[in-house]
C-alpha cells in the first residue's frame, strides 16, 4: 500500500542510470534539485560501485549493498534518471534494480512511488527505456508515474565521439 497522505516532509531518492563522468541523465537529477517544492529533498545515490549481482551471494550481502537498500527503504519516492541503451535500460540500473529487490524477504522497492526521467542523444530521448522500466517497476511492485515525465533528447559533445 502507498502512502500518498501529504507528509509534512517527502525524501525523494535519485538514482542516475549511467557511470559516466559527464553523464546527461546524472546532469538532469542535479538539474531537478533546483526545482523542488517546499519541504522536499532529493539525494542522489551513486549505483556505478554496486558489486555485481550474483544469486548464489545475495544472502552474504556486502556493506555498500546493506546502504544502498537502506536509501531505498528511507526514502519516500524514486526518481530515476535513465540512458537508453540497446532500447533498454542499463547494464548498472539493472544491477542496482536486482540488488534492491533481493534477497526476497529483503525488497527495498514494493510500494515505492517512483517518476522516470531520461535524456539519450537519439531522437526518441529514452522513450523506450521509460517504457522498459515502467514495465520492471509493475514486478517490483511499485507505482510508476505513467505519463511520460520528461525526455530530452541531447546532442552529442565531441567528449562521446566514438574512438574506433
Ligand atoms: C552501448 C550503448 C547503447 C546505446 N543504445 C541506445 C539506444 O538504444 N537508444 C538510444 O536512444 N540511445 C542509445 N545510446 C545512446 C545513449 O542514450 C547516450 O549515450 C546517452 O547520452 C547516455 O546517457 P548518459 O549521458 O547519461 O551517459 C546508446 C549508447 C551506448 C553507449
């Protein structure tokens, strides 16, 4: 069950689904930090150092994984920022989905109110990566924004030119 009562404060945890360094989705999490409304913080948590997620380890849970669940349970709604990578989201938000979901006593996310925000340098701005995660959410049982929120699509800077 949501709680959708006005609290008098709303933790929004953002998670950025890209590493890189000059990354358009973790530009656009800082960027929603100057629009907030009153009694509203954003964190955004860094998911690029997760270790990998292996279920044969998932009980033996390591420090940075413990953390990471802890922000997730803390907060009052998800806003995740996501690349569009072969139609789909990232390797590294995947990562960080399975790691919060398990193990499965252990899920961090059901319930969690979330939005979806995306930048990608293609035409359709990350839509189909929306579209992928939404879908993702309906299993981990949490309650998506379903209009589009805001895609952007970028233009490339010469620092994303392909080196082959
Ligand atoms: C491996 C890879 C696959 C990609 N696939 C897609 C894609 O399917 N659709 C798309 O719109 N952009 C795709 N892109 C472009 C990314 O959306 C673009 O690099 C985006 O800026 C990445 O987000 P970031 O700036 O936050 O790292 C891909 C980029 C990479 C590196």
């Amino acid at each position: 069950m949501i709680a959708w009562a006005s609290p008098s404060k709303l933790a929004v945890l953002g998670i950025s689904g890209s590493g890189r360094k000059r990354s358009y989705n973790s530009a656009l999490l800082e960027a929603a930090k100057q629009l907030l409304p009153q009694n509203t913080t954003l964190e955004i948590v860094d998911i690029s150092g997760l270790p990998l997620y292996n279920q044969d380890l998932e009980h033996d849970m390591p420090e940075v994984v413990k953390e990471f669940k802890k922000k997730i349970r803390g907060a009052d709604a998800i806003l995740i920022a996501t690349p569009e990578h072969n139609y789909s989201i990232t390797a590294i938000l995947k990562n960080a989905i399975e790691r919060g979901n398990r193990p499965p006593r252990v899920t961090s996310w059901s319930g969690k109110p979330a939005a979806i925000i995306s930048a990608s340098t293609s035409l359709r701005g990350g839509a189909r990566a929306q579209l992928h995660l939404r879908q993702i959410m309906i299993d981990l049982n949490m309650y998506p924004i379903n209009s589009l929120c805001y895609w952007s699509r970028m233009l490339k800077t010469s620092s994303m030119k392909s080196v082959s």
